[in-house]
C-alpha cells in the first residue's frame, strides 16, 4: 500500500472562511470586490489578483491586521483531532496555502505544526502598501500562475511510494486536485470537481475526513490479514 501524505488547504478549509476575503472586506478600498471576481472568472491569475488586492492597504495597518484575523478567525471543526490523528498514524501533513505568512503562521501556531511543513505567500511591509512575495511561484512545468504553486509543491513527492491526498475548497486546490490520488472537497471545488469528473469525497468537519481515512485503514487492514492467512 502507498504512504498516504496529505497536503491540506488552510483559508476556508482549515478556517470557516477565506482569510484574504475577510481582510479585504474589513480593511480594502470597494476595488479589491472587483480584482476578486476577475480572479474567479480566471480574467487575472491568482499571484496576479491576491498582489493587488493588499497592495490597496497600508502596510502600516499590520498589527490591525493580524489582531483582526487573530480574534475573528474561527478554525474548522475537528481540526485539532484531525492534525492528532496524522501523528497518531503517522501520515505526513503538509498545508499548502493561498494564504500570507503574517498570519498563516499564527493562526496554525497552537497545533504545533512545523514550519518547514507550511506552504505559503510571503510579505513584505517595508514599502507604503504590502507587497506580497512568491517563495513557492510556479515553475516551468505550470503556467497558472497560482502565486504558490499547490501542483509544483505535489511534484515535489513523485513516485510510487505515496498516495496524494488533496483536501480543499476554492479555485487555488483545483489543479493540485486533478494530480491527487484522493480528494477531500467542499464548496467551490466540490462543485468543479463534479463538472470536471473528478471523484472527491464531501466534508464539512475535519472529523468527516478522520471517518473516512480511518475506514479505508480497516478496509486496508482487513484485506492484509486475509491475504497473509491465504498465504501462511
């Protein structure tokens, strides 16, 4: 059996709602709305609509920010168990995220998830607005532009050995799921995974997904214990 590895959304997956919009909602001038729909209509690529949405705001406003973020925030339900559970079986997790480090980082710092299994934008608030940076662009091998590049960090573990588990919402985890072995989807993916014909399990707590993983273990375990007995 392959090593499952999970590569896991954070803004509306691992939260109940989507960082960046709750942000430009509370902090943006009316144009970010519009940058946001291009987005979605695929009229402006990801790197392209997120860069100009925060460079509307002040980079002064910072700390507002991240208080912000810090006191509405609300996580998902069942993550905690979720993230003790990959421990617990030993299932390497990895969140792959749309979202920006000053306040990805955070917000994930009580679950003890280390950084060096985070992917995300980077910042910088040396200049008047936020400039947001690209540690994790797109390569050659993709020209969507994402911003962080969710299918170039999936290539990073090629090979027979895993078993790619996408879990996801929004329009950043669609091309990472077309590359999955399995997929966890809600909201706008779960629709375009449906018109596309990608198979991808609904959820809307992180315990949906415990249920689910720890069946398949079973259903795994079960058939290993018959085969062995066949062969002994």
């Amino acid at each position: 059996m392959k090593k499952p590895i999970i590569f896991c959304d954070f803004d509306g997956t691992i939260t109940n709602s989507d960082n960046i919009v709750s942000l430009m909602k509370r902090f943006a001038p009316k144009e970010w709305e519009q940058i946001k729909d291009d987005v979605l209509a695929q009229n402006l690529s990801i790197r392209e609509g997120v860069g100009q949405m925060f460079h509307l705001i002040p980079s002064a406003r910072k700390k507002e920010l991240l208080e912000y973020l810090l006191d509405t925030t609300e996580v998902r339900q069942g993550f905690s168990e979720f993230v003790n559970y990959t421990r617990r079986e030993e299932i390497e997790l990895y969140i792959v995220s749309g979202g920006i480090d000053f306040f990805v980082y955070p917000l994930l710092e009580p679950f003890g998830i280390p950084e060096e299994n985070i992917f995300c934008n980077g910042s910088d608030f040396t200049n008047k607005t936020i400039t947001i940076t690209w540690p994790y662009a797109c390569g050659e091998d993709c020209t969507n532009d994402c911003g962080c590049c969710k299918p170039g960090i999936l290539r990073r573990f090629e090979g027979e050995a895993y078993r790619k588990i996408v879990i996801g919402d929004s329009i950043t985890d669609l091309e990472a799921a077309k590359q999955a072995d399995q997929v966890f989807a809600r909201d706008y993916l779960a629709e375009k995974c449906k018109a596309l014909g990608i198979s991808a399990v609904p959820f809307e707590s992180f315990h949906d997904i415990i249920r689910k993983l720890a069946e398949e273990q079973e259903v795994y375990d079960e058939y290993s214990r018959e085969t062995l007995e066949r062969t002994c």
